[in-house]
C-alpha cells in the first residue's frame, strides 16, 4: 500500500515563533492513521520544531533546499548533513519557484537528489507545467521531461526515497486548482512513466502529490482520485485548523 503523505510548505513565511507555534498546533491536531503529515519549513526553524515534534511516526521534518555538495565555500547554503545533523528526513526539490527565481535547472536538481538520497534522507521532487504549455497540449512531454533528467540517474532502490509532486505552475498561489480529472490524468502518467523504467511494483510504490492551490474544500476530491496520494500544500499550511481539515479529507 502507498504511503499517504500531507505535506506543507511553508516557504519563506513565519519568523522563529510563530512557526513554533504553528507546528505546536498542528502537532496537537489529531492525526490519520495512515496518513503522513511532512511539514517544509525554512532553515532557521529545523532544529526547534524538530526538537519538538520529536519522534513522531505521524509527523516528519523537511528542509526546503539543500546544496549537492557535502560541504565547502558555497556562503549562504546548506547541506544534507546540515539539514540532517538537526532531524530533518526529507527535502523539497525543483519547486517551480526554486525554478524560477533561482534558475535551477533540471541537471542542477539530479544533483540535489543524488546527494539527498546518499545521505539518507528522501527527496520530495516537484515538478510542472506553466499555463503556455498547458494550452499548447505539452503538459505531459515537458513533466516527462523533468522527471527523466531529474530522477532516473537512480536506481530502483534510491528511486523508493523518492516522492513526487506535481504541481501545475499555473495553479500555485494562483485560487486556480487542477480539475480532479487533470490531476488524475497527470498522476497516471507519471505513475506509467516510472514503470516503464523501473517496473510496476516499485510504480505502485511511489507516492504521488498533487499541489497547487490545496484548500479544505478541494482537497478531498482530489484525494480521491486513484493515483493522487496526497498533497503538497503552500499557503493553506499556515493556517493549522485549515491544514488538519486537509490532512483528515482522507477520513
């Protein structure tokens, strides 16, 4: 059975404080058996909101970015061992803004995901298409894209620390959601195209969420649909009340 993964990123938003209490209410919510809940936080709150989710089997710690170095003169950055030195298990890579504004590349993001991987941590790995692609009918052959150059440098066995969040550019921050039919149609495709490389076990295995414009009120009829294993949630996971409804839209 796939694991069901609720993921929040909170992206550059709440100062030390507030984030501790965000995690603190979120953490005293009441949480799904089989669902589990990954908060993305930023550097500076890895280490306090880890110390106090603890060893929570329902809730798990994830970096934002990371460097694919191990270590050296890059000012500014952080690497894996960094980010697991403080109890963080996963990282967020390839976000269409890390994209974007930072010029990441897909070349750039199989690096990251090599070093997450080897240092024993699990990669989130989003990727998407912005609207022109969309509307020009390129949807698919571009995410096929990013998810080739990106993930399949792996093996089979680094490929299962893999879970993959597809995000359509044009409905991030946007009020503007996929239709539960697109992102079935996308999950889908994606789930075939990590069969065809690596087979239907380790397909089935692999976690796939949707993001972009995740709310209480729509969460559930994507969830619903057969190859979206949950979600990857920006700005309704600053809100911990609006955040547990999402992670119980599985109940």
């Amino acid at each position: 059975m796939r694991q069901f993964i609720v993921a929040g990123n909170w992206k550059m938003n709440t100062n030390y404080a507030e984030g501790l209490k965000l995690a603190e209410d979120i953490a005293s919510g009441s949480m799904i058996d089989n669902v589990l809940v990954v908060l993305g936080l930023p550097a500076t709150h890895l280490m306090g909101i880890s110390q106090l989710i603890g060893k929570s089997a329902s809730i798990k710690i994830a970096a934002q970015n990371c460097h694919y170095e191990k270590n050296g003169a890059y000012t500014g950055e952080i690497s894996v061992d960094m980010v697991k030195s403080v109890g963080a298990e996963y990282v967020i890579l390839g976000h269409s803004e890390r994209r974007e504004y930072f010029k990441e590349n897909d070349e750039l993001i199989a690096k990251k995901v090599k070093s997450v991987i080897e240092g024993g941590l699990n990669a989130i790995y989003c990727c998407g298409e912005k609207l022109p692609v969309r509307e020009a009918g390129n949807h698919i052959k571009l995410v096929a894209k990013q998810i080739k150059q990106g993930l399949f440098h792996l093996d089979a066995s680094d490929f299962k620390k893999v879970v993959i969040a597809y995000e359509p550019v044009w409905a991030i921050g946007t009020g503007v959601t996929a239709s539960p039919v697109q992102a079935q149609e996308m999950h889908y495709e994606i789930r075939q195209m990590i069969a065809k490389k690596y087979g239907t076990e380790v397909a089935q295995q692999t976690s796939i969420l949707y993001g972009g414009s995740v709310k209480p009120d729509n969460a559930k009829e994507l969830f619903m649909q057969s190859d979206v294993d949950g979600g990857l949630v920006g700005g309704a996971s600053l809100e911990a009340n609006g955040f547990l409804k999402i992670v119980h839209s599985f109940s």
